[in-house]
C-alpha cells in the first residue's frame, strides 16, 4: 500500500483529532472533528455498550451529517465530555440548523476504565472542550492518552492481571486520492492478536506468572475459565472509521459495519456481553468510491489501528504494557 503522510485517521482531508488526558487520575478523551460536517453512520455489536446520538446514524433517521465523534472514559460519567464539544462546535456556528439554533451532533462512545486510576475523576465538559482546542488534521499522539488512558485488555483475571492499552490510530491509502484512516481506543475482555502473526499482542495475564499472557479463548473453555465468566466485567473497544469518499447513509452504515471485521481479526474473542464494542463511520464525501472497497479497507485499518494502541501504550495505575511483557 502506498503511504500514508501521518499514518493517522487526520489523512483523511476535513477530519482532525484531539486528545484531553488526565494522567493522576488515568483517564481522558479524544475527539475527532468534523467541522464541515460528515455523513455518519455506527455499528454498535458488544452486549455492554455506553453511547450517544447513535438512533440518528442509523437509516431512516432525518439527520445526514454529523459534526464530532468522542471516544472517552469514564464509563457512562464520561458522556459528559460531549456537552464541551457541542458547546465549542457552537461557538463557531457549526452544527444542524434547526431554524433557531445550531445544533452540533455529537455521537459519542464510553469504556470502562473506573478501576484503574481515581474512579471519582472522569472526563467532562472542561476535558471535552479540551480535547477539541487540542485537536489539529496533522499528526496523532498514540498509546495511553486521551480516551486510551485507562484503557487495558485481558480482563478475565480481573483488573490486576490486564494488560495496559491504549488508542491507536493509521490510515490508508486507496490510489486516486481516496484515503480510508481509522482510530480506536482499546479496553477490550480479550486479547489482542497481531493478525500477521497469530500471535498475541496483548492481554490477560497468568496470576502466577504474572508477566506470560494466558490466552483467554483457551482459558475460557477450562474448568476455572467457565467458572470466571459468571462474573460481570465492563470492556470495549471504541473507534471511527473516515474516508474522504462519497458515500450515503446507507452506504457508511455498511462501512462501519464491515470495519468490525478488523475488531473480529485482533480482538479474541470479540463482541461479548462483556463488551461494548462500537465502530462510527463518517464520509466527508470528496471522492467517488465503490462502498465494497472502502469497507474492506475499512476492517484492515481498523486491525491496524488496534494492534498500534496496545503496541504504543505505556504502564500506568501498576498494569504493565504489551512492551514490557515477553
């Protein structure tokens, strides 16, 4: 594939992205930016989901357009962070016209990251509005920053035996001017797999061993595995997926969901009740593209995007990186 110039989801012209960290309490947000507005669409497929405005992503809604998307901490607390970004969108006029007002649409996404740092601190409308001051289209900061903060992956031990993740982010490009980038912010039950490979990145840790991965899939069909899934956990991984194609609502809802395809590549298992795995999708609508061809892309930097935010994150709150582990 010929590259990219930041290999970020900001090579895709009219998006930017921010990021808002609050290091002492390990948690944070980012935003990605749309200011002149993109046809939006999601696929929401975890069984523990926390979002925002995602009914009017979906077809058969009025509205076409969305103008941020937020990925954030803090669980559902850290769905506050949105009224920061619709206040600073308002402020510069940039949002859906309902006749007396401009409204921003804001669609947004949580992950659960309460255990790692202070779980009274979560991002709100000062850390969203942060994140959109700091946002630019030039190059992404990745690993444990912004909504990758508190993010871990290998929860089936718990909390202590996780692997400290992060966000992650790369773009691709598709010939004729047409780019497809993705980012995501990793908080996953299961462990990450380098598709390449087959091998994991990333992820739950044996309690004896402390620095091994214990492999998750295969732990969950033991004796001690399935005695563990009675226990109730909150993970997921949260993204967006942005091309600079012309597509229809239809067509970016299909986008989002094949880049779900990448989460299922990297992510084993994926999609649990444990999770709340959820993919937007926006369209600034510059380059004419077939929809088949920007979803398949779509899943490859997706997997691309996860396997980079384990692999760029750094320890935090005593959960050790994907780095330091052998």
């Amino acid at each position: 594939m010929p590259r990219t110039r930041h290999h970020a989801i900001t090579d895709v012209p009219g998006i930017k992205v921010g990021h808002a960290t609050n290091p002492d309490a390990i948690t944070g947000c980012s935003v990605v930016l749309c200011e002149e507005g993109a046809v939006g669409g999601v696929d929401q497929r975890g069984g523990a989901p926390g979002t925002r405005e995602t009914d009017l992503l979906r077809p058969m809604h009025l509205v076409e357009k969305v103008h941020a998307v937020l990925l954030t901490g803090g669980s559902a607390y850290g769905l506050d962070a949105a009224g920061g970004v619709m206040a600073w969108l308002e402020e510069r006029g940039i949002g859906y016209d309902a006749v007396v007002a401009r409204v921003p649409i804001v669609a947004a996404a949580v992950l659960m990251d309460l255990s790692i740092g202070d779980p009274k601190v979560r991002p709100d409308a000062a850390m969203g509005r942060a994140a959109c001051e700091a946002a630019s289209d030039g190059p992404v900061k990745q690993g444990s920053v912004g909504a990758g903060t508190g993010a871990c992956v290998g929860w089936m031990f718990g909390p202590s035996f996780a692997t400290k993740s992060g966000i992650g982010t790369t773009s691709l490009d598709l010939g004729g001017g047409l780019v497809i980038g993705a980012i995501a912010a990793v908080n996953a039950y299961g462990d990450v797999i380098d598709p390449a490979s087959g091998q994991i990145v990333a992820g739950a840790r044996r309690p004896l061993a402390g620095r091994e991965f214990a492999d998750t899939l295969a732990t969950m069909r033991s004796p001690i595995g399935k005695g563990l899934l009675r226990f109730s956990t909150r993970n997921t991984v949260i993204g967006a997926v942005a091309t600079n194609a012309k597509l229809t609502k239809e067509e970016v809802n299909k986008v989002a969901q094949m880049a779900h395809n990448g989460l299922a590549r990297t992510i084993r298992p994926a999609h649990t009740l444990f999770d709340g795995d959820t993919i937007f999708a926006l369209a600034t609508g510059r380059k004419r593209a077939n929809v088949n061809l920007v979803g398949a892309y779509a899943a490859e930097a997706m997997a691309q995007a996860i396997v980079n935010a384990v692999r760029a994150a750094t320890s935090m709150g005593g959960r050790p990186a994907a780095s330091e582990i052998r």
